[in-house]
C-alpha cells in the first residue's frame, strides 16, 4: 500500500513531523514512520500524544535537548571494545534528560520508559559521574589512585619543563639568536624559534624548518632528559586511561538491551511530542477513534492547507463536513476542490489512526485495516503502459484486497477510454465494493456515472459549490445536490474565443444529456431559494430569541423588584412587633405565640403551590442561591448548592425552573438582605490583577474572589499574575489544584495573556 500513501502526500507530512523532533536518530525514523492500521495501537497512541498535548496545555514545560542514539553509539563502541569519553558524555545526556522527564511520566502511556530508565539508573552515579569530569570532558584525576599519581607526576614535570623553557627562551632572546620571545612544539617535542643563521649556536635536536625557511626549530639539549620522562608519563597516562575505560565499557554493554530498549521508547515518546507540536501548529483536536462505523468530520481541512496558510499568509481556507456512511460521490466544477477534500478525508483518517491530532473541531472515525487511493497518473512509459491500463491494474489490486474495513479513494476513475465503457466499468466495481461494506469516496465529471449513482443503493452525492454570479468556486461541499462541471464557464474565463465556444454549445444542444443539464438548473435554483428561505427564517428566529430575552430581563427585573418591596415590607412589620412587644411588655411565651403569628403570614405570603420533590431546582430564601433537591427527609431537604451539600427546612425552598436566572444577594447587618438582578452575560468573567502581590496576599485576594464569584454565579476567573520568576505561577495553581469550588483550570488564550494569565472555570452554582 505504499503507493497509495504517496498519493496522499503522506511523506510530506512526514516532513513537517520531522522538523517539530530534535535528536537527529528520531528524524531518521519519522521519515520512515508508517501508517498504522491497528484499533488497540491506534488508541494508544492517541492516548500518548494526549497525555503530551495536556501537559503542555496545563503549562508543563517539554523542553527536549538533542540525543545520540544508543544504538549507534553502542556499535561503534563495539568495534573498539571501549566507550570514548565524549561517548559516555553523550550517554549522560540520556540520563540528565530522563531524570527530568520521569516525574511527570509516572503511571503514564509511558510508564515503561521510566521502568527501564530506573533499571540503568545506578550506571550513572555509580560508573559515569565517578570515572568523568563533564566540564572539560575527560576522566577524572582521580578515576583511579593510579591515575592520579601519573597525573600529578606529570604536573610536576611540566613545572620543571616550563621553568627551564622560560630560562632558555629569555637567555637566547637577549642575544638575538631568536626570531620570537617563545617556545613552541613540533611533533609533540618543545622547541626554540632560532634564525637560521644561528642555528648552530643552540646546542640541541633540529626538528625542521619554517615554511619561509627563516626559522629552525631546535629542542635544547637540556631538556631533552625531562621531555622523554613527560613522553613516558603521557604513555603511561593512556594505558590508565584506557583499562578504566575498558572497565566502565564493560558494564554498560552488560546492559546493552535495556539501553537499547530506552531508545524505542524514548523514540515513541519523542515522536509523540512532535505530533504535539505540529498540532499545536494548526491547533488540532483529538477524534473519537472506533472501530467500525459511520465517518464523521465536522470543519476538517486539509492540515497543509493550514500551516502554508502559517507560513506564506495566504487567503483564510475553507473548512467542509465530510459524512461518510458508505459511499460518497463527489461532483463540481474544475478547480473547485474535488481532490483536494479526497485527500483531505484519506489523510486525516491515516493521521487520526497513527495517534496525530487532525485539523477539525470534532470528528468520529473508524479506524481502518487498509487504505487504497487512486489518485493521478501512474501511467509507466517504460512498459510500454498506457494511463487506463495502469488505472486498471490499481482497480485490480483493490478489488483484489479490500474488504468492509477498508477505505478506497477513487479521483475521477474510468478516465483514458472510452468514457461510456469506462463509466459502466466504474460503475459496476462501486457497486461490488458497496455491496461488500468498503467505505468508498469518488470523484468524478461524468453525467454518465452521475446518473448511474441514483441507481447505486448506499451512494450519495455532494458537490463542490459554484458562485454563478462570480463565477468563482466556493470550495464548500454541499450534500444532497449534483454539481457540474462547468466546462465552458471554466473555459471563457480561461480565455477560449467565444465563437470556439458557441460552436461547442451547438454541439452540445444535440447531445441528450443537454436535458439533463437544464433540469440540473432548474435544481438548483430550487435549492438555492430554500437556502435563502431557512437563512431568512434563521434571521427572524434569531430576533424573536433577542425580544424574549429583552422580555425575560424586564421580567426578572420586575420580579427582583417586587421581592424587594416585599421584604421591606415584612421588615417593617417585623420592627412593628419589635416595638408591639416592648411596648406592652409581653413575657417570653407570649412573645414566641406573636413571633409565630408573623412567622406564618410571611410563609403564607412566600407559599408556592408547587410541590417540592427529589430533583426539582429551588431557592434558597435569604441567601438567594440556586439548588438542586438530592433527598427529603422529614421536613428537611438535603440540596446540592454548587460543590456543598446543605440541610434546609421546606419552608425555606421555593421551587424554580432550570433556566430562572440566579438573583444575586448583596449582604448588609440588618435582618433582610436587599436583592438585586443577576449577573449579565459580561459578568460571567472577572479578572483579578494580582501583579506586585506577595505570594500571601495573592493567595488571600484569590479566595476571596473565588468565593465571591461562585455565590454571584460567575463561571470564568481570570488571575493576572505575569509571568516573573513563575514562584507565584506555581503557588496559584498548587492552590487551584484541589480546590473544591474549582471545576478546572489552564493558561489564557495568547492574544489574552498567555501564560501570564490563568482562567478559572467555577463548578456551577445551581
């Protein structure tokens, strides 16, 4: 099937995969990284890069390094039987960058990378830091005692060596023997830059000339003795070297296959983390996986058609639904998109298969064992093979293979032959293909092939929209209507002479399908007046939801500010009994039989009829706060008031509607609150400044806004935080985390503040 995924520019997409990876052995193996064509696999990747995509989304940051792979290294380690030490520095990187990455994927889809990772852990302290400075990238001085002791002597020597060298130099630079006032090394050996004219008043080794000829290199010969003892050191220094090289070389090819089995999955976790990032390109979302069934993409579009759009600023793409029950048949104009929402649905179900997010806002597709594509020319001139032949031979080996878990794609098949027998052939491999359940999608300008799919049980038919008034393609797929080719249109605009094109419309008016294509007209402006009619309709719908709004709000308003008076009214009769009671200095008893008295009038005037039952919203009296009835007991009502459950006698419920709007309550010292109207739709968000606070202080001031805002029915909390050292980032959402009030959280919008913003969304408070 490789073919068919060159057809759908799976490569390319391939290349864009590879440019969102870093370590070079990961972009090797994207550009070999196949479809895969199994449910359970699909659904783990999927689950995979989701794990990925949500990290990041809550802020979490993924920042890769780029690694050697293993398996190279290993080998060439082999060759030679040792690591060298910029290889075992690179195996560090490894465990520096997994160190990192195994808190957060702890019970994870990767949770076996971390496995293996803590089986080759102990390498690390135990061989690697032990034996290697990383700074200056070569073993330590005391890697062993032997070592250290070559080392040190060698230091030494260089101190005597250098000392004699600077006598030397200062000597026979005084007398003018030398060209300048320094020392060199030729073949590892230290020398003076003597003129050649005196070359024989340095008594010493002669190790050749310069390029000019002008200066002799000469190695005096009083330090010919302590050059060989430091040449021994040097010898003896590597043997050590090399025999502490040979012993942690041994150890980490002891676990050779755990390192190996590390780079598999680091590579899944890495290519996982690119899909990531190229979705994040187009803003991708996660599609519904099953493993049969119907295909369902709401809004797709093509993901090249995105990130060019990114790059080169394009005009905006269009976005279309692809329905896919059993076979769609797709009609239009030239140049109006056919194949590109062919491709379009042949590539974003390889994509949602293989674990990467597809451009779409929703989507449920199944996921197929085969995906076949006839897409272009594959005609071979080498064979001697004509365009409808090589067709064929694609035909055949579809027929031969696909089955009901199979996807064929066919771009205007039956093309190069004679096009009534081409379109009869066509027409009958559709409908074998149907009648075994394969998912079929087809594109074609046959009138022949459009008439013949009326008669196909399970084919519809789309078509790509044509602006007859612009006479430019819309690139929207409409359903349910043929479409035409338009031909001529495309011609005229093209610039074909207009008598050329009169003649061919002479021809054409005797051809029997001219019918066909008239009544198509008449079709279409049959539909296109209903469109206009529901549009119509939407508009009015539209201002009648408006008025009722307007209405509900008077109403709400008039409710609010009726209960108002209706509460200053018994406060006044309250403060009346107050004073009753004082006045003619009734006892305690009496007092309780006139506080019942009133206690009644106001339940009496508060009364709703409605029975209160298991389920039903209420009000709670007083605090005017929305609920929801769990249980009744006795004459007590457990209620559900957002994330707390309260305990409130019937008397104090009155039972409301789901959609009544809440009423807010501003709290004040006297006995009543005093009402007032809920929140408008801009008061569903609030935004807190918490830049220049203390950690402290911003904590205090967003539980307090958070309280606020869940009894005022507020949804959306905006915390403005900035993004500074990231310590009051952190602490704000260690607080959010578990809060009980908080539905979820995560980072603003962009163009809203990015990551120095977190929005808060509230459990609803009903």
């Amino acid at each position: 099937m490789l073919k068919f995924f060159v057809k759908l520019e799976w490569s390319k997409l391939l290349d864009y995969l590879s440019e969102n990876v870093v370590s070079d052995f990961v972009k090797q193996e994207v550009k070999q990284l196949l479809p895969n064509f199994d449910f359970e696999k699909a659904c783990i990747l999927q689950a995979q890069t989701s794990y990925l995509w949500n990290l990041i989304e809550k802020g979490e940051r993924l920042d890769l390094v780029p690694l050697k792979s293993l398996k190279f290294l290993f080998l060439k380690a082999q060759k030679r039987s040792v690591f060298l030490p910029l290889e075992l520095i690179q195996i560090k990187q490894w465990f520096t960058v997994l160190k990192r990455l195994s808190s957060i994927l702890n019970n994870s889809p990767f949770s076996r990378l971390v496995e293996v990772y803590q089986g080759v852990m102990e390498l690390e302290q135990q061989v690697l830091d032990r034996v290697l400075d990383y700074e200056r990238k070569e073993i330590k001085d005391k890697a062993s005692y032997q070592l250290y002791v070559i080392r040190k002597k060698i230091r030494e020597a260089l101190d005597l060596l250098y000392g004699k060298l600077d006598k030397l130099r200062e000597h026979f630079f005084k007398k003018g023997y030398l060209q300048e006032n320094l020392y060199t090394q030729k073949e590892g050996r230290y020398v003076l830059p003597v003129k050649v004219e005196f070359k024989n008043k340095v008594k010493g080794i002669f190790h050749g000339l310069s390029s000019s000829g002008a200066t002799a290199f000469i190695e005096p010969v009083s330090i010919i003795g302590l050059s060989n003892e430091l040449e021994t050191l040097r010898h003896q220094e590597q043997r050590e070297e090399l025999k502490i090289l040979k012993e942690v070389s041994q150890e980490l090819f002891l676990k050779k296959d755990l390192f190996f089995e590390l780079e598999n999955l680091y590579l899944e976790f890495e290519v996982a983390w690119g899909k990531v990032n190229l979705g994040r390109a187009y803003r991708g979302i996660f599609p519904d996986l099953k493993p049969q069934g119907s295909l369902k993409v709401w809004q797709g579009i093509h993901p090249f058609l995105l990130l060019n759009q990114a790059k080169e600023k394009q005009v905006k793409a269009i976005r279309n639904d692809f329905f896919l029950e059993k076979g769609l048949l797709i009609t239009g104009p030239n140049l109006g998109g056919k194949t590109v929402s062919l491709k379009t649905i042949g590539l974003i179900c390889l994509m949602a298969q293989t674990g990467f997010l597809i451009p779409a806002e929703r989507a449920e597709i199944p996921v197929f064992d085969k995906v076949f594509a006839d897409i272009g020319d594959d005609q071979d001139i080498f064979q001697g093979e004509s365009s409808f032949s090589s067709h064929l031979r694609g035909l055949k080996e579809i027929l031969d293979q696909a089955d009901s878990q199979t996807l064929v794609l066919l771009d205007e098949p039956g093309r190069g032959t004679d096009p009534e027998k081409g379109m009869a052939l066509i027409a009958a491999v559709l409908e074998e293909l149907l009648n075994r359940g394969v998912k079929v999608v087809v594109t074609t300008h046959s009138q022949f092939l459009k008439t013949l799919g009326l008669k196909i049980e399970g084919l519809k038919v789309a078509t790509m929209e044509y602006n007859l008034q612009t006479k430019e393609p819309t690139y929207r797929l409409v359903y349910d209507v043929y479409g035409d080719s338009l031909a001529f249109e495309l011609a005229k605009k093209i610039g074909i002479p207009e008598r050329i094109l009169d003649r061919a419309f002479e021809y054409l008016q005797n051809k029997e399908y001219w019918e066909w294509y008239k009544l198509w007209e008449k079709e279409f402006d049959r539909v296109k007046k209903l469109r206009e009619s529901l549009e119509y309709k939407e508009k009015e719908l539209e201002q009648r939801e408006l008025q009722l709004n307007h209405k509900k709000e008077e109403l709400e308003k008039h409710y609010a500010k009726q209960l108002e008076l209706k509460f200053k009214e018994w406060e006044r009769d309250f403060k009346k009994l107050i004073g009753k009671l004082s006045e003619k200095g009734i006892g305690k008893k009496g007092g309780a039989k006139e506080f019942e008295k009133f206690v009644a009038k106001v339940l009496k005037e508060s009364h709703q009829e409605e029975t209160i039952q298991e389920g039903d919203y209420v009000l709670i009296k007083g605090f005017n706060q929305k609920g929801k009835v769990i249980k009744i007991r006795d004459n007590l009502a457990e209620v559900l008031c957002g994330a707390l459950r309260l305990e409130i006698p019937l008397e104090r419920l009155s039972k409301v509607s789901l959609e009544t709007h809440k009423l807010k309550s501003d709290y004040s010292q006297g006995f009543l609150s005093r009402p007032s109207t809920s929140p408008t739709s801009k008061e569903n968000r609030r935004s807190v400044n918490l830049l220049g606070l203390t950690v402290d202080e911003a904590l205090e001031a967003v539980e307090k806004e958070l309280n606020r805002s869940f009894l005022e029915g507020v949804v959306e909390v905006y915390l403005v935080h900035g993004h500074g050292s990231g310590r009051l980032r952190e602490a704000i959402q260690k607080h959010l985390k578990d809060h009980p009030l908080v539905k979820e959280f995560r980072f603003a919008e962009q163009s809203k503040g990015g990551t120095g913003v977190t929005v808060v969304f509230l459990e609803k408070n009903y």
